[in-house]
C-alpha cells in the first residue's frame, strides 16, 4: 500500500448550490472527501490527509496532514458557510504544494486532489501557464489528481487533461470526469485509479472510469467484484452457460451444414446409377433386336437356297424325260 501525504483542494464556489448531483454539488463532494480520507488512512495508518479550499475570498487551508476524521468533518461544516466567488486553482495548488513540502514524515510521497465543480477562470483556464505548472510539480515529484463533476467536465478535455499528462509521472496522475446522473462522486471516485493502489489493485486494471462517468461501468459487467464478489461470479457463471449453449447450438448447425452435402451427393449416385441401368437395359434390348433382325436374315437365306436347289431338280427331271 502506498504511503502518501495528501491534499484534497475542495470547490466551494458559487456553483457547488447547484441540485444536479444528490443532493447538492458539495454534499456529494464533501461524501466523496471523507470516502478518500478513510479510504488512505486504512491503506496506510502512516498515511496523512489534508484538506483546503479554493474559492469564496481565496484558497484557505483548513486541515494539514491529519489521521482523524473528525477533524475533516468539521472542516467540511464549517466550509458549508462559505460558499461563493470562483475557483482559482494554480494559487490554491501551489500553496497545498507549500503544505506537502513541511511534511513531519518525509518519507511519505505527495500527492493532491483537485475537485473542480466549476468552470476554470483566470490563469487555471491558461493551458499554457496550466502546463508549465504542471512540469514544476512532476519536477519536484509531486503527483496530481482531478475530480471534474459538473462544470468542470466541460474543461477535462482541453486544459486539464493536459495538465494531467504534463504532472504524470509512472502514470502516478490521473483525471476522472463525473457527469451527473443516479451514481454517487464517492461510489465513482473509490473505483477509479485515484484510490486503486490504495486499494491493492494496479492502476492499470481499472481502465478510464472518468470517460464514462460511472465507477462500475469498466469492471466486468458492470459489478466491482472486491464490493459484490457473489453477484460477479453469479453473472460470470450465467455469462459461460450463455456461451455453452451458444457454442452447442453453432455445432449443430454446423453439423447440419456438413450433412446436407454429403445427402445431395448420395442423390446424385442414385441417379447415376438409375441412368447406367437404363442405358444397360437399352443396350441388352438392342442386341436382341440385332439376334432376331439376323436370325431373319438367315431364314431369308435358307428358303433361297431350297428355292434354287428345288428349280434345279426340276429342270433336270425335265432332261431326263427328254
């Protein structure tokens, strides 16, 4: 399990009051904050999670490498009365950057999660300074994920993504995207690679849950089996008695296609044969036309003979009476 300081930057602008998520924008990210938290903490008890904002009148910290879950709930609360203003993301990373630097256990690798509700403004919507960043960061091997929900799904194609790729270093980064829906930020986010190696499972079998908005949807049939292993074998088992019998029903007609020649061949050597008799029969029937046609012939022959023989006793007993 890995072990890691991290920081949440959490979104608490004006548009964290919007209803699209259950039941609000920044109860699902405050949900999803306090899944993250517990998810490090029980990977790694040396594991330290803080926790800060970015909008209102500007990026405050509100808890620095705690293990104590109480400390991030109050966080929370008391972060439900300052919503307002915009985002300004490069300040507020650059200060949890500040805030992983004074870590008490240097041991401990850094990593920061950004959750961006919102549209980016000002120099967060600057790819270019965005990017430079960026390589800073992966320069002093600091690792950043992104959480886009909301408006900020919008913005994971263009300047995110590329800041994502510019931070990534062994694929240590990565960006989910969440578009709203009937799913839950913390069911998505506890599937994704953010918390895969946390949760003893390599980043690269979780495939990319953010380009489809939901957490369940790259597993196997839709089911995470580490949180359901009976419901995934019972599909699983369903799925390979499917497969038998589409496999036993190909085989069959398989089996038929192959018959099927070899029945017109056995029709076609019967009539073969038909033909053969019948042409033996009209070849026995023409020779015994030919024996009769000669044994004529010889009748013929014989009464000439006995014509000839009787006219010359004839004409000699003729002679003799002479």
């Amino acid at each position: 399990m890995p072990l890691e300081a991290t920081m949440m930057i959490i979104d608490n602008s004006e548009y964290m009051r919007n209803g699209d998520y259950i039941p609000s924008r920044f109860e699902a990210q405050s949900d999803a904050v306090k899944t993250i938290f517990q998810t490090k903490i029980d990977s790694n008890p040396e594991n330290t999670v803080g926790v800060m904002t970015m909008a209102n009148k500007g990026p405050e910290v509100l808890v620095t490498h705690s293990k104590d879950i109480g400390q991030i709930i109050k966080a929370l609360h008391v972060t439900s009365s300052k919503i307002g203003g915009s985002i300004d993301i490069p300040t507020a990373i650059n200060i949890a950057q500040l805030a992983l630097k004074h870590r008490e256990n240097k041991n401990l690798r850094q990593r920061i999660i950004v959750f961006v509700g919102s549209p980016l403004q000002g120099q967060g919507a600057d790819e270019r300074e965005m990017v430079k960043l960026a390589k800073r960061l992966k320069k002093n091997n600091v690792a950043v994920d992104f959480v886009a929900f909301g408006d900020g799904v919008e913005e994971e194609t263009n300047v995110l993504k590329a800041f994502v790729d510019n931070t990534a270093n062994s694929d240590n980064s990565h960006l989910v995207s969440i578009p709203p829906g009937t799913h839950l930020l913390s069911d998505v986010i506890i599937s994704s690679p953010i918390l895969s190696e946390d949760r003893g499972i390599p980043p690269e079998a979780m495939g990319d849950v953010g380009a489809s908005g939901s957490g369940g949807a790259n597993f196997e049939f839709g089911v995470d089996p580490s949180l359901d292993p009976e419901l995934a074998l019972a599909l699983r088992m369903s799925m390979e008695e499917e497969q038998a019998r589409q496999a036993a029903e190909e085989q069959t007609r398989q089996s038929a296609a192959d018959a099927q020649p070899q029945m017109e061949s056995a029709e076609v050597d019967k009539d073969d044969e038909a033909m053969l008799a019948q042409a033996l029969a009209m070849s026995e029937r023409n020779d015994v036309d030919m024996g009769e046609e000669q044994d004529e012939d010889m009748d013929e022959e014989e009464a000439i003979a006995r014509a000839i023989q009787m006219s010359m006793k004839q004409e000699e007993k003729e002679q003799g009476g002479q």
